[in-house]
C-alpha cells in the first residue's frame, strides 16, 4: 500500500510541474497591472483590455535568440514564452508615459548583472529612458520577492 501511494504522490507530482500556467497582464489606462510578472518557461501570457495599446518588446532587453514581439494596436494577444530569461516590453504609443512591463521567465544566471547590462544600454539609446525606472522598480520587486 506505501508503495503504491509513493507512486501516485510521485505521479501527480510530475503531472502538476508538467502543466503550463495562465496569466494575465491588463491594460489600465496608460499603465500594465502587474508591471512584472514571474512566470515558468512554457507558461502562456495574455495582455487583455487593450482597445488603444500594444505590445512591443525592446530588442536590447530581451534574452538572445528571442522572436521581437510587435503586436497589432488594439489587440488583446496572449503568447508563451519557453526561453528562461528577462523581457522588457513596452506599449509603443504610451512609451513616453513610461508605460511598460518587465517579464522573468524561469530563473536565469545572473538576474542582477542582466538588469544592470540592460541598464547600461539606455546610456548608449535615450530612446530607452523610460525604461530606467521600470527596471529598477522590478529590481526592488525581486529583493523582496527574495529572487535576488
């Protein structure tokens, strides 16, 4: 009997980590709510309420190898991400309203020295500034969270 229910405990263990989570990320006025999100690789990701936005992700803040994310502007879209690491994104036409989000997918190396290398590209394109401030918010966000 212990041996057929190490077997079930172990089962429904490998089938609960197997299976992909849901989340979702809202437009509310020029803002995403939540601005960050933690998410396993595989797991599927909707930006809903988006009548005036869209989704755009920042090519230098993005893991190497990523697909650029460019949705249409008024379209709620959902996608899953499999490649572990930090996305920035941003809503292109509220941008200068610093309306943008900050993805962790999985648990990378060096979570730190990501954000910072990230940090270190708005110096070399101002056109990235606004994201200064989101990425050291999700900075904040994961010491407390204590990822880092």
């Amino acid at each position: 009997m212990a041996k057929r229910l190490f077997w079930v405990i172990l089962f429904w263990g490998f089938v609960s980590v197997s299976q992909a989570a849901e989340h979702e990320v809202r437009a509310v006025g020029v803002k995403f709510a939540p601005m960050f999100i933690i998410i396993e690789p595989g797991d599927n990701v909707s930006w809903v309420n988006m009548p005036a936005h869209m989704i755009e992700t920042i090519d230098a803040m993005v893991p190497e190898g990523t697909e650029k994310i460019m949705t249409e502007l008024g379209v709620d879209v959902n996608f899953t991400f499999d490649l572990e690491g930090i996305y920035v994104y941003k809503c292109t036409p509220h941008w200068g309203a610093r309306m943008g989000g900050v993805m962790l997918v999985g648990n990378p190396s060096d979570i730190e020295g990501t954000i910072d290398a990230y940090l270190a590209e708005i110096q070399k394109d101002k056109s990235l500034l606004p994201a200064k401030g989101l990425l050291k918010k999700f900075k904040k966000h994961l010491q407390k969270q204590g990822v880092i």
